[in-house]
C-alpha cells in the first residue's frame, strides 16, 4: 500500500494522470507447467463416458492459476 502512496504522490506533484486497468483474461491465457487431469461429473452431457481430460490451460477456481 505504501508503493501506492510513493507512486500517487509522485503523479500529483508532477501534474501526471493515472490511469487503471483490469485484465480479466490474463490468467487463462497461461499453459500449465505440471499437468492437470479432469473427469466429467455426473450428469453433464459427454458423447464417450469414462474419458479423462488433459488441460493445457489454467481455468477459474484451479489452485495453480496464480502460479503460472
């Protein structure tokens, strides 16, 4: 917090405008370094029942989104 202070203080004294921006995409755009396997729950649509799935990309609600 204090970073954010030094950096908002210094923008003011120069006269400077700041600017914010969220990029909500970022994350899940990552390829994952270990690999993560999925099953499909019960009672969601699947043409080949007892497939396992490889994921290549980092998905909401992974523990290893922040990491990659």
């Amino acid at each position: 917090m204090a970073s954010f202070r030094i950096v908002g203080a210094v923008a003011a004294a120069l006269a400077l405008c700041l600017f914010g921006a969220d990029i909500k995409t970022v994350s899940l755009n990552a390829t994952l370094a270990i690999p993560q396997y999925l099953r499909v729950i019960d009672g969601f649509p699947c043409d080949v029942e007892g497939h396992i799935y490889v994921i290549k990309r980092t998905l909401y609600g992974l523990r290893q989104l922040g990491r990659e």
